[in-house]
C-alpha cells in the first residue's frame, strides 16, 4: 500500500526561523530540524539501488527528505541556516580549548558585529552535520561550501592526542554530561565532524569551537500526549510512538517495522533518521545522574522504555564502516567492565553506530579505542509528520568498498575471533588485507612499532592478537596528558589518582591526589601505585610544582621512593611539604640514590650540571604560600600520626584534601566554603555490611575530641557534619577498601545532613 505523506508548508520568518504548523493551524514550530543531507541507499555492507516498497531495506534515511538544509553566506565570516535560524561562526576559533575555556571565549566573543554568541548545546552543534561524510575518503561531516573546516594535522606529533590524527575533529558543544564517563571523567558532548559521532570529552580534553547566534529555542521540545498512544513535539512538528518497539531487532527488521505500522490511525510512520532521533534526547537526564532527581533515561517521562538502558536505531546510514546509526538513550557502554559493572563510555545521549546484521557474540570485547559495545539489535520508535517527502530514485549507485567496516561479509572480512582479523577490517579502507601507514588511525610511533618488517604495511600476523579479556590489565588506561607538556587547565580542578587504602585493591591504587591549574600540577601523597597510574596517563613529571604529604602513613607515601628521585633526575626543583618526618625522607632518598641520579643525569646528553637539591618543608607553614599561582594554606587534623589537611585556591575557586582523620574543628575551620572537599570515606557502607556498621559513635552531634578518639577515621556521619558546617559544594568520597560500595544505603546516611553533592570518587577521576 502506497503511503500517504503528510507534508507540511514551511515558510520563512523575518528572525531566519523556519516555521511551520500542524494540521489544525495552531502550533508555530520552533525547532525545524535540517535533513541528514545523506541521498544514497545501502544494504547491510554496501551501497545499493534505492528499494521499492515492500522490499528489504526499504524506508531509509535517503528515501525521506525532510527540512534540506539551506545555508546563507552573510560575507562578514557568519553563515546562516535558513532552515534553522541558526546563525554561525563560517571559521572555527584559532586554538583549541578545554570545556571552561571554551566556555569562556563564546561568552567574550565580539564578532560580525554581535556579541550574543554562545557555546552551541550539542543539538544545535548536531543541526549542521552532514551524513554524506566518510572519513576513509576524506569527506568531513560539514558542508564545506557553507563551512570552513580543515583536518588535524596527523603529522603534528606522536602522543595521539586531539589534534594529532586526521579523526581528531571533535568540536565542543555547552552540553555537559551529569554522570561520569570511562569510570572517572566529568565529561561534556561533542560532535566530530571527521567521524561524524557525538561523544561524551572529558571536560579538560581541548577540542574546537564554532560558535552561534540566534533562534534561543532551537532544541526545546514541546511535547503533548495525544492520549492515542503517540506524543506530538509542537517544537518541530513531530509525532512519535509513546512506547517503544517492546523487542529488540536487527536494522533491516527495524526498516520493517516501522513500515509496517499502523497506529493511530495513521500509516505513514517512518524509521526516524539520525537528527530527528537525536532532537527527543533529553540532556537533563541520565541514568548515572550525580542528583537523583537527574537520574533516568536520557528521554522525557512521557515516553514509555521497555528497557531503561536502551539503544534506538535511526534510519541512517554510517557510510564509513557501513553500519546503521543509533542514539543512547541509555548509558553508552563499553564492552569493558570495571567493579563488576559496564563502563560507560560516552554518556547517555550519545550516537553512534552498530553492525546492520550479524551475531553480538561475536564482538564480545567491544571496538576502537574504548572498546564500545557491539549489540547489533536495538529498540525502535518511530515517527511520522514534519515536512516530509518521498524520494523514488536516487543517484547512480557508486562502487561499493567490498568489506569495509563492521558490517563485512563474515565469509571475507567479517568480525573474527582475533584480535588480529578485527583490528584489520576496522582500518582497511582499500580491501587488501592489511594496514598502510595513510590508513592508519593511530601515532607514527604505533605505526612504526607494529610493522616489524618495514614493509610500510601492517598484516594479520603484525596486529594486537586475540581477545582481551574482560577485567584483565590494561582496563581503564587513559591516553590524556600524552602531548608534550601539560594541556592549559583554565579553572581549578582535582584528579582522584588513587582512592584505595591500605588493603590490597585490584580496582584502586592507594592515595594520590592531584590539584591542576594552568600547566602546573600539584600532587597530594603518594600511595604505592602512584607511579604506575602516572605512566599508564603518560604523565609529565615536569609540570609537577610542587609534592605535598598529608602524613606518613606507607600507604600516603609508598611511591615516594619511585617517583622522588624520578622527578629530580628531571629537573624537579619545587619543594616538598608535609608534616614531621618530611625532610628525613627527602634527605634518605636524596642520599640512598646519589648514585643513581648521577649516573642518569651523566646519560643525558644535553647537560651535565648537578641537580638541585630537594627543598623540604615542614608543617606547619609560616603562612599562605604561593606555588604555580596556586594559594596554599595548611591546617593539622586527628589521625593516629601528625596529620594535615590543604587548601588550594586559584581562579575563585577552592579545593581542600582531608587526608585521613577523626572529627576535626580545624578541617571546618580550613574548608569553610569550599567547592570541593575531598575526603577519607572511613565510615563507607559496603555491600553485605551489617546496617549498623560504622553509624555514628554518639547520637548527639559529633564533638571534636582533640585526637583522643578509639578510632583512626570518621563515621559517615562525622564526615557528612564536618562538609555540612564547612559550607561546601561537592564532597569526594575517596580512601575505599576493597568491595562493592553500597551507595544508595551510604547517601542516604549522608544526606540527611549534607544537602550538597556527593561523589563516590574512582581512579584518575577529574573533579571541577
């Protein structure tokens, strides 16, 4: 049966706003949403002529052209959409920026005689992708007769890094993420214009910026309940299904079904394309949410989800790997598990794209870099209205790249189970079998490390082999902080390096903490696998400023041994600070390896002149100090030994590091107003715990009793008092045993007497 189109008349508002109404005439749209752009149809491996009714793969994204994208260019260096009253910068900003400075620049730009630029949310960012992309050919996901836009340059450098691979073209959007993603990182969202996939950045990663103007409601959904089992979006004149499609299923049955289905009396519903997916995202939920008012799919509750942590497919095609586009309305996982738990890899919101056919259990370890999970089969809802219209036939079909991407024949070049075999499909653009050094992804130095032979090609018998297994070494490495030098921190910040105990902890290292600002770091204690966490982040000794111990307990200072001399062979000149015992560590270590830094500052060939001696200094401090531009005030706390606590204050901003304790007056006194206090989590409640276990000593309020406590750490109680009466924003809870935390039973003990946020840390977790 031939469907009829409901297509709706846009006409042009004076403000560059595309409009529209609904069937009734009543509802001025608001939120026109430009089409995909993408005018070619594929099967599940490659391109194909366009299907008729009634055939597989009928019912793509190629087939509906909804909103074409119109773009104006205005000759002052803006360009705008005509579609969406979008106006943008034609140019990105000269340099990248992290998330604050990002931030930042749209909020002080003065440009084409404008100054209400803003960062875009990550819908509007979404707005000017192009589909018609293809990073193995070169073809950005940006019109580029409208929009300037130059790749990475890939031979900049070899850590990796943003900037560095022609991939590398992810633009920051002002969407921050409300979880935590790759199991320690605040994160934002952001859409790579060169592989055409919105992920979640941490917030420190420096990306690019194009900044717009104009139409403020762009991305407001207006959602009404028809009561008929579908939802109406009078923000883009959108209708889609309340309830899902209750199973999950394959991209050629997800094609089916929604061309199959009548509701509503209507039959003219549509697999939705990746945009109007995107445009019902919710970035105000997630279910990882830090607030529990925050926490749920990353979809209005009018909606209805089978499955909380569900994937959608759209009906677009991802044409360099050949796989279909679906959008998170879950976490976005990876395949790798940490804690027991899936790694949440970019955040519920993101899109990316799966296999169109084909078995999940062959995929078992994920794909790329943070092994992203491979399903395969996702959920559907469908939608139908807008300004919509058939496309019969499209363009001459071109010569299909046999094999390319994830959707490779299983007979030639299809998901195997080595390691080998997958890293192969995945970069061989040409279908010869192996890797040449252009269709490499990664650093010269992996390239050149992996080709053995020097033939200027990498084989099967060359590449990663095998399956990693799930939880095993290697989890969790990080690839930032690998360019030379520090990255510009432009706003105080705190990494939870390590956030174990004494006790043997397979997910955790024992204590470290990191304050960074500017390119300066300033590292508290040094637990043992301080040094090991450093290398797997490729760390850069030299941009430390300055060590500090809250006490000298072995699991606070384990790695100084390591890490002490390590930083002075390389020219570490800052001081050393912590309490009693400080100096007679340095001066140890200083002696014991007087050897071993003279032979290794003789290796090195650019100077032979001695190093400079450590610079101990011991609490308490003679007042505020100044480090790296960074105010330093220091307060002694109860522990078991001489203990002290820190605060770091740079940019209007504060942090204090507890270290461990009892309930101590001088730690609210030091923390009063905070944003962040990073604190030992002595009293946590653990799964399988007693309920009892660690409550509170006393029922009153919590009294300082000046170090003459039975006990070496405070109850969850005493630690909740001590951020209550300090006034600060975020508690990190750090210094975790080994087990399962029970957070709901621990936040509720909590919260009933710190009303501010928060935070179970994890490992090489950034907090701001």
């Amino acid at each position: 049966m031939i469907k009829i189109l409901l297509a709706t008349a846009l006409a042009l508002a004076p403000a560059g706003v595309a409009l529209s109404q609904e069937a009734d005439g009543t509802d001025r749209l608001t939120y026109a949403i430009a089409d995909t752009g993408q005018n070619r149809c594929f099967g599940s491996r490659s391109e194909t002529a366009f299907p008729d009714e009634g055939l597989a793969f009928f019912g793509q994204d190629a087939q509906y052209e909804t909103n074409a994208p119109r773009y104006q260019d205005n000759g002052d260096g803006t360009v705008s959409d005509l579609t969406t009253g979008l106006i943008w910068q034609k140019a990105p900003a000269s340099q990248k920026y992290d998330q604050a400075g990002a931030e930042a620049y749209a909020k002080d730009l003065r440009f084409a005689g404008s100054s209400d630029w803003r960062l875009p949310t990550i819908k509007e960012l979404f707005s000017i992708a192009d589909f018609r992309g293809n990073m193995r050919t070169r073809t950005p996901y940006i019109d580029t007769d409208a929009f300037d836009f130059v790749y990475p340059d890939s031979v900049q450098g070899e850590s990796g890094q943003p900037g560095e691979r022609n991939m590398d073209a992810q633009y920051c959007s002002s969407t921050v993420y409300l979880g935590i993603t790759m199991g320690r990182d605040q994160s934002a969202f952001g859409f790579n214009f060169a592989d055409g996939r919105i992920k979640s950045y941490p917030l420190h990663a420096a990306r690019y910026v194009r900044c717009v103007r104009g139409n403020k409601d762009y991305g407001k959904n207006r959602f009404k309940d028809n009561r008929d089992g579908t939802v109406t979006d009078s923000a883009s004149g959108l209708t889609w299904q309340t309830a899902d499609s209750g199973k999950a299923m394959d991209w050629k049955g997800a094609l089916a079904h929604a061309e199959s289905l009548e509701l509503a009396g209507h039959d003219d519903w549509r697999l939705p394309n990746v945009k109007e997916l995107q445009s019902i995202v919710d970035y105000s939920r997630a279910p990882d949410a830090a607030k529990r008012s925050q926490q749920g799919p990353a979809i209005d509750r009018i909606f209805k989800l089978t499955e909380d942590e569900s994937w959608f497919w759209s009906s677009t095609t991802h044409i360099e790997n050949q796989g279909a586009y679906y959008v998170c309305f879950g976490q976005s996982f990876s395949a790798r598990v940490r804690n027991g738990k899936q790694i949440n890899a970019h955040g519920a919101g993101a899109v990316r794209s799966d296999p169109k056919e084909g078995n999940p259990a062959d995929w078992l370890d994920g794909l790329g870099p943070q092994a992203d999970e491979i399903r395969i089969l996702n959920m559907v809802r469908c939608v139908r209205g807008g300004s919509v219209r058939m496309i019969e036939q499209g363009p001459t079909v071109a010569q299909a790249t046999p094999g390319a991407g994830p959707g490779a024949p299983e007979g030639s070049r299809g998901p195997r189970n080595s390691g080998g075999h997958r890293f192969i499909e995945r970069l061989d653009a040409d279908g010869d079998g192996k890797v040449s050094k252009d269709e490499f992804d990664g650093p010269d130095r992996g390239f050149k490390r992996r080709d053995t032979n020097g033939d200027g090609f990498i084989d099967a018998s060359e590449t990663p082999q095998g399956r990693r297994r799930q939880g095993s070494a290697g989890e969790g490495k990080s690839p930032r902080n690998t360019q030379r030098g520090q990255p510009q921190i432009s706003q105080l910040e705190v990494v939870t390096v390590g956030t174990g105990s004494p006790l043997y902890n397979p997910d955790r290292s024992s204590p470290c903490t990191m304050i960074r600002f500017g390119s300066s770091v300033i590292v508290v204690d040094l637990g043992e696998g301080t040094a090991l966490k450093m290398q797997e982040d490729s760390f850069r000794l030299n941009s430390i400023a300055a060590f500090c111990f809250t006490h000298h307990h072995r699991d606070h200072n384990a790695d100084a041994m390591t890490l002490l001399p390590t930083a002075w062979q390389r020219g570490f000149e800052g001081p050393i600070i912590g309490p009693k015992g400080t100096k007679d560590l340095t001066d140890f270590l200083w002696d014991f390896y007087a050897e071993d830094l003279l032979y290794r500052t003789r290796k090195k060939e650019a100077s032979s002149a001695p190093l400079a001696a450590p610079k101990p200094m011991e609490l308490p401090l003679s007042g505020p100090t100044e480090i790296a531009g960074v105010a330093i005030t220091a307060s002694a706390v109860h522990h078991s030994i001489e203990t002290w606590a820190f605060r770091f204050e740079a940019g209007g901003k504060s942090i204090v590091v507890s270290g461990d304790l009892t309930y101590s007056d001088s730690l609210i006194e030091l923390a009063q107003g905070a944003d962040i206090m990073v604190m030992d989590s002595g009293g946590i409640v653990y799964e399988g715990d007693d309920e009892r276990k660690g409550r509170s000593r006393s029922q009153s309020e919590p009294q300082d009793q000046g170090g003459q406590s039975d006990h070496a750490h405070a109850s969850l109680e005493e630690v909740a008092h001590m951020a209550a009466k300090s006034k600060v924003d975020k508690l990190v809870l750090t210094h975790f045993r080994p087990g399962m935390v029970d957070e709901a039973a621990t936040l509720k003990r909590m919260s009933a007497i710190f009303k501010g946020e928060i935070v179970f840390a994890s490992d090489m977790q950034v907090h701001r």
